[in-house]
C-alpha cells in the first residue's frame, strides 16, 4: 500500500482542480467546475434535502487575511463554515460569531500561497446527513473579502495538494491535527455506482463525497463502527469527484484536542 499527495493546480477563474494526470483527457480536466469565489464576491445558495453542504473555492496569498460570512435567510438555519487549506490544513471554522446564528470567519491568515476550500453548512449537517427542517430550503448569502490580488509569478503557486483514487484502489492515508483533510480525487461518469471505505483502528473517521459542481452529494460517519462508508451512491454526472477523509469532530484541531492517524481508504466503481 502507499499514501501519496500530488501537487494540483486550479485553471484560474473557470475549473477548480485542473488535475495534471495523465490518466485523464483535457476535456475530463474541465468538467470540475465549483464556485470560484474573488475578492468581494456575494454569492446566495440555499441548503435542501438534497444539498446539505457547499463547496466554495478561491486562490489565497501568503499573508491574506481573509473575512467570511454567511448569513442565514431562513429561520431555521444555524450557517456553519470552514476554511480549509491546499494541504487538508483546518484554517478557521465557526458557528455563531456573526451574531444571532450566522457564522462569521473573520481576519484569517493564510499561512502561505494555494487554493483554500471553504464549507458552507449546518451545524446540524456537519457530521449528520439527515435533512431534519421543516422548511424546504434554507437559503444564505455567503460573502469574502480579503484575497490579495496575484501577480504572474503568484498565479504559478496556485496548487492544492491530494491522492488519486482508481477502480478497485485500497490505499492509505493520514489524519492529523496538521492536515485533518486528505483530499482524494477520481473520475466518474453519470450513472456510475460508487462505494467508498474509510477505515482505521486509531480514530473515529468522517467521509464527504463532493460533485464537479462542489455539491456534497454523500456522507457518512459510523457505517461500521467508527469506519465510515458510502455505498452504492449513483453519480450525477461526468466529472473529477472530490472526496474528504478526516476525522469526526476535525475542527477540534484548533484547540489542540484531534490526534486523528492512518486510515485505509478504497473506492469501487461499479459501471
């Protein structure tokens, strides 16, 4: 078995992730499309039974100090964010700090030049993937300030790191409280049934399948256990999928209170 990150960079402003991986053609390069957010942007999404969790992404500068929020629409909504690092670094999260429920990440400082990720949610949806409101949709406005504007030598920094997965694949992997993420990626075409395994003796997993689009479309915790599985989960479209590994109750990492470890992770694509 092996564990291995692979530097990637972003295809600036049009396809987040442009993965230079032989294995895939340039036209599969650009099916990875997500919410490219810039300096000032304002963006309204609304979470559903279907779509309990977003994923935004943006080019950071060393140095940056980056402000985000989200501001509930809808009563019943407690917004929750996470700002994530191009290496699985957990930056910033939080829940109320925006006054009511609304979640606000103010003055972060990227600790160096690469794509950041950031997850806009429920409290209610981070580590739970039933959609327990009585309301339909629950609509936000998230914004950001504070992305640097980048020069020609910036723009070739712009990379974020990750694991390929294949067919039949069972690789390993590590959580910790440095890099609570690992991202893992792989192609998939519409139609495709994708069963996904985390698993480890020395920490609780926590498992997310995003589409191209930067939709979680599945998620898990304690399938088996403190193993976490998605099983036979049908795919939306073609495009590079986007998986996170870490560890349930990963933003405890902050307060220096996640060991997380090594874990195995498979993936089988069933055509």
């Amino acid at each position: 078995m092996q564990h291995t990150r692979k530097l990637f960079s972003l295809m600036a402003l049009v396809a987040l992730l442009a993965l230079a991986v032989p294995t895939f053609a340039q036209d599969d390069e650009e099916l990875l499309l997500i919410n490219i957010l810039e300096d000032g942007d304002e963006v309204e999404d609304a979470l559903s039974e279907d779509v309990m969790m977003f994923l935004y992404g943006f080019d950071g500068l060393e140095g940056d100090e980056i402000t985000i929020s989200m501001d509930a629409q809808s009563d019943e909504l407690d917004p929750y964010l996470v700002l994530l690092g191009p290496a699985g670094e957990l930056i910033a999260f939080d829940d109320d700090s925006g006054g009511s429920l609304d979640a606000l990440i103010e003055d972060a400082e990227l600790p160096y030049t690469g794509i950041y990720f950031i997850i806009a949610t429920s409290i209610n949806f981070m580590g739970g993937f039933e959609y327990t409101a009585d309301e339909d949709e629950l609509e936000f406005e998230l914004a950001i300030d504070g992305i640097g504007k980048a020069d020609e030598d910036d723009e070739a920094n712009f990379l974020y790191y990750s694991g390929d997965l294949f067919d039949g694949d069972t690789i390993e992997g590590y959580s910790n409280e440095d890099e609570v993420v690992f991202y893992w990626t792989f192609f998939g075409e519409e139609g495709d049934e994708v069963s996904i395994e985390l698993e480890s003796n020395d920490f609780d997993t926590l498992l997310y399948l995003f589409a191209p689009g930067g939709i979680r479309i599945a998620g898990n915790d304690d399938a088996n256990g403190t193993d976490s599985e998605i099983e036979n989960v049908e795919l939306p479209e073609d495009g590079i999928y986007l998986v996170f590994a870490t560890g349930f109750g990963f933003t405890s990492a902050l307060d220096g209170d996640y060991e997380g470890g090594d874990f195995d992770i498979s993936l089988d694509i069933d055509n």
